[in-house]
C-alpha cells in the first residue's frame, strides 16, 4: 500500500573525510521516499524553488514515486550545509538556508486521500500535527524529530507524539526528549508520552525497537525490546540521510506486507538497517537512485547471517 | 576444560551515580574467574597483599577457582579508585596503587601445567609473553590490554598480539591500536597484528567479533563479522568489571565445549554479554557470586529473543 511522506525535499553541501559536495539532492522526504520506493509506492508532500529542475524531480519518479505533492514556489530551496570532518558519526551544522520551506503549508492532493501510511518526517510538528488531522483515514502514522524541536518546541510536540504509532529518533533526542541518559528508562519516558512503539537508532551500533502494550493490537503484548545490527562498514563515504533511510526501508517493509505483526516489525527493523547502510556508501541520494531487490534482500540476508546464531 | 586466567586480583573504590563502595574485591582476573567458572574449572594466577583475607579468597574458591596460584605477598593489594560520576559509559581513574602488583612476577605452579586455556588478562605484555611462552602446551590463548599498553608500550604488546588466539578490546582500544578511525579498517589492521580473532565490545551496544583466515582450523573461512547485542538494561549500578566478565563467559563457554567450531564461537560472543549483563546489576563482582547456569541460560535465551527474526 502506498506511504504518503511530508517532510523536505532539499540541496544539500556536504563535506567529509572522503571529499566535499555541493548543492546536491537531500532532504528527509527525498531519502525517506527513495529507500521505500523498493518496497511500495510513495508519494511525496514538499515544497522546491525555481533551482529544483525536472532533472532533480526525475531521481523521484524514476522510482516510481508520485511527485503531485511536490510544490514548486518562487525562491530557493531549502539549503542544509554540513561537515563530517570532524565526526563522522554526527554533523555539525555549518548553514540552514529555509528559503521556500520558511512558508511551508503541507497541502493535501486530492489522488492522496486514500493514503493509509503516513510518514511524518522532521518538520515543525505543528505541520505534522496539521497533516496528521487532514489524514483521518490513515490506518498507521509514523514519525521523526530532532534536537531543535525537542528543545524549543516541546508543547507542540507534545500533541503530535500521541498519533504515532511508531516514533523513529536517535540515541541523544531520545535522551533528550526524556530528560534521562538511561537509555532504558528513557525509552519508557517516551512511550509514555504518546508514541505506540519507539525506534531508537544508534548509528553504527544499530538501532533498538522498544514495544508498549499498544503496540501490536491483538497479538501478545512484546515485553522485550528487539535490537537490529548494523552493518560494519569499512567505508563511509557520506552519513547523511542514514536515519532517513532507515525510516524508509522499515516503513517501506511494513506497508508492503498484509498486517503488522511482530515478525514483520523485526523484519522491518532489519531493512531500516539495510537500507541506511547502503545510503552511506555514497554522497547524498547517489546509492539509493540504483539498488536491485535482490541487492537489498541479499543484504538482508547478510544482516542475519552476522547477528543470528544459526 | 580448565581455563587459567593470569591478571589482577585487587581492591576497587568506586563510585557512581547509584553510590559508591570502598576497598571491595575486584580486579580482571577476579571478574574473569567467576564469570567462566559458571562454564567449566578455572586457575588463577595473581600477587595479593595481606589485606587480602581468607574472606575475599573463599569468594573464589567457593565458585571452584583453584587459587593454588595466588601468591599472598607482605604489603597491600593493588588498589583502584574510579569514578563513572561523569559518564557510565567510561570509568575516571582517581588512582592506582599497583602496592604488591609492582613488582608481580608471575609463576605458573606445576599443577597448572596441563592448564589448555590460557587468558592473559589486562597486564604488562612482557609478563603476558613471559606466561605464554612458560606454558608451551596450551591449545588456546585469549588476552586484553588497555590504551596505557597501547600507548607505551607498542613494542612489548606487539609480541604477543601473534600469540593470541583472540583479541577482547574495546572501540576505543581497537582504534588506538590501529591508528584508524573507522571500526572495520580498524579491526583488518589489528587482525595484521598477529590475533588470529578479535572480539571488539561496545559496552551498551554489544560486541562484534572480526575473523582472520586463521580463525578457525580445518572450517572454511568466515569473511563476515559477528555481532552480538548486549541486553537493554534499566539499571546500570556498576559498570566495573563489564568487559573482564564478557571475556570470562565467553571464554568459559569455549572452554567447555569440545571444539571452537562458528557456532561455538557465535554463542561465547551470547555468553559474553550475558555475564556482563549480570555485572553491572550490582556493585563489584556481588552479582557473580550467586547466579546459576538455569539464570544464565535463561538471559542467553532473552539475548536470542531480543535479536532473532524468528
């Protein structure tokens, strides 16, 4: 079934220990979108200026995904500016250019009404919250959030966090959001705030699933969390939209299968892994354009053989 | 089979946000012993002062460690004051008195001799090589070090890298070892270094064993790593003796089974974080002294649950 996403579709200035790009193709909705165009058809909600060409919105519909909610405004892109230089595990911000994302108003396309998977990507959650309302359709909502909004915006995203079923953040807005460096308890902090499930990623380490008794409606209430690896890259060229597209591969997963249940939630968390470990073997969205299924499910099948033991 | 384990059996004074301990039984060797003697016989070799009593000594010898040769030597025990005040994750050394460790000279008694195990815990690489070289029959050989060694004393540690049958370090080792940021690069270069396997542990985030093309004898070689979760916990009283006690499951477990075939090896990493897990529930190594292989088995069944498919 398809996935609607809200969130930016961007440019992107990125320098690492591997080189430096400029102005390329990013954005969360744009990784999101890309990773889970393997599994099920996405359609997108953004807002592009006048330097987003037809050339930019073909790495989308090359994919199959459905651009009808990708606005174009006058002005700029949204311009993310990065570098990895010193860690390659976090980025440090060197300029935030918002240009047509500064007025961005989430509009709803008629054809996308009948969306049953909606993917709130990091954005203002008072937009997420907006979307969220005029989906009253949608059978699961996911989401994203980061740093910025956990500390200056906490009331608004106090309302979005309860129309979650699954949360999808790091080990520090984790901890942040729960005021608590267990991380554990912090989990527990969170899912009391409003989220049905909470996906925890840990970078190279994995990512770490925590359940609540909502989780799964009438299935046995999972009382252990579930830890995904990794795959232990020896090169990573680029880290940016790892975090997204594991977003895209475990919500991509989920949609394409009949039910959620808590196999298909593993699985799920195993193609998140797959699917973020290939976005950094590249600069920007370059790995994400040209995959197989077959060159993802053999990845899958790697991720089993290296953390199953038999 | 049994395991002799040649290290440190001291005194720790710690402290950490759940409170904090004075002059209570540690050490690597201590850790170590107790956690593999829940898998098969274990001998010790270190130096003790007199303020080490028969009390601390009956800790040991009521698991079935063989202190035959734990020599008792005029003056104080080595003692080491930490704190994990300022992160859980990495212990502040607020001292060391090595006292009767200074001047340690390791002998190996005769009844040890037939010893086919042999882990060289956390000490000088000349009384490591020193203890290797004394004992010609051993079929297998484990160590660690720490970045002191690392740093100083590459010259010495690098003669017994070649004699190690498997490598336990930390993330922070490893990539001080290597001169390599990256954790895969990392590991290949430390692989060059002579261990034939090099378990590489991540604290909360579990542990990843890198194999060489001699890792296993007489099995086709295995060119993916492995990663074994460590389990979510809480409650993290005291991380002290984490990494001795993952060496000390994951070695007793070796010891026990007839072969070191991959799936032995896959299950000694489970072992590993199982009885790390049980350590740090507790202040020092109270947690190691009343456990039962049934709790055991059963913490290594929920390390399966929390990181299997199916």
């Amino acid at each position: 079934m398809s996935i609607l996403v809200v969130g930016s579709v961007a440019f992107d200035s990125v320098e690492t220990p591997h080189g430096k790009v400029a102005q390329c193709l990013g954005g969360a909705a744009t990784y999101f979108a890309l990773a889970a165009s393997y599994f099920t058809p996405v359609r997108v909600i953004a807002v592009v200026g006048e330097d987003f060409t037809p050339q930019h919105e073909k790495v989308l519909t090359d994919r199959g995904v459905d651009t009808t909610g990708l606005e174009h405004a006058p002005g700029l892109s949204f311009h993310w500016r990065g570098s990895y230089l010193g860690n390659l595990n976090e980025a440090q911000t060197l300029g935030t250019d918002l240009n047509v994302f500064a007025d961005f108003e989430p509009k709803i396309p008629a054809e996308y009404q009948d969306t049953e998977f909606l993917f709130l990507a990091n954005i203002d959650p008072v937009l997420q919250a907006r979307v969220r309302s005029q989906m009253p359709a949608v059978k699961m909502v996911c989401g994203d959030t980061m740093n910025y909004w956990i500390a200056d915006h906490a009331a608004n995203l106090a309302k979005v966090l309860p129309e979650l079923d699954v949360l999808l953040i790091n080990d520090g807005e984790a901890k942040m959001l729960a005021g608590e460096s267990n991380l554990v308890r912090a989990a527990e902090k969170v899912l009391a705030m409003g989220p049905r499930t909470l996906v925890i990623k840990h970078g190279e380490y994995g990512a770490t699933a925590f359940f609540s008794d909502r989780s799964f409606a009438g299935t046995t209430h999972l009382t252990v969390p579930f830890r995904a690896p990794a795959l232990p890259l020896d090169e990573v060229v680029d880290p940016t939209g790892a975090g997204d597209s594991f977003a895209g591969g475990f919500y991509g997963y989920i949609a394409s299968q009949p039910a959620l249940t808590p196999e298909v939630f593993r699985k799920a968390m195993f193609y998140g892994g797959v699917m973020g470990s290939f976005t950094v073997e590249r600069f920007g969205t370059e790995r994400l354009q040209g995959l197989s299924r077959q060159q993802i499910d053999a990845r899958f099948q790697l991720l089993r053989q290296i953390s199953h033991l038999d």
